[in-house]
C-alpha cells in the first residue's frame, strides 16, 4: 500500500500543474485535451483533475518505448 506522504508527492492538482511538470512542450489545454482523450490517466473530483507523477512518467516512457 502506497503511503499518505509517497502519494501526496505523486499527486499533481489542476492541468497546468501537469503541464509544467511535463516542460514547455505542454500547455493547460493540451493536458486537458489528452486526458478527455484518453491519452493521460487524469483522476477526476468533481470538477478537479488530479494526475499522479508517476502515471504520467509511465505515460511518456512508454510511448518512447513504443515509437
């Protein structure tokens, strides 16, 4: 099980959160867009989005992989 303090370090609150944590390449709404496709794994509250580091880590890594 994933303590409190590890997943209060993974977690990114909002979009632009996720975009800067990404590099310049991304913007607010293109994190949105990616996450509404599917492409990021985004948690949702209500009318927040949440986005873990690592899940987004994960994202890219493997994409690279992929290519």
């Amino acid at each position: 099980m994933i303590s409190d303090s590890t997943l209060k370090d993974d977690l990114l609150r909002g979009a632009a959160a996720a975009a800067e944590y990404l590099g310049p390449q991304f913007n607010r709404n293109s994190i949105y867009y990616m996450s509404r496709a599917g492409t990021l794994p985004a948690i949702r509250r209500g009318s927040q989005l949440f986005f873990r580091k690592s899940d987004l880590d994960r994202a890219f890594t493997a994409e690279v992989e992929g290519a």
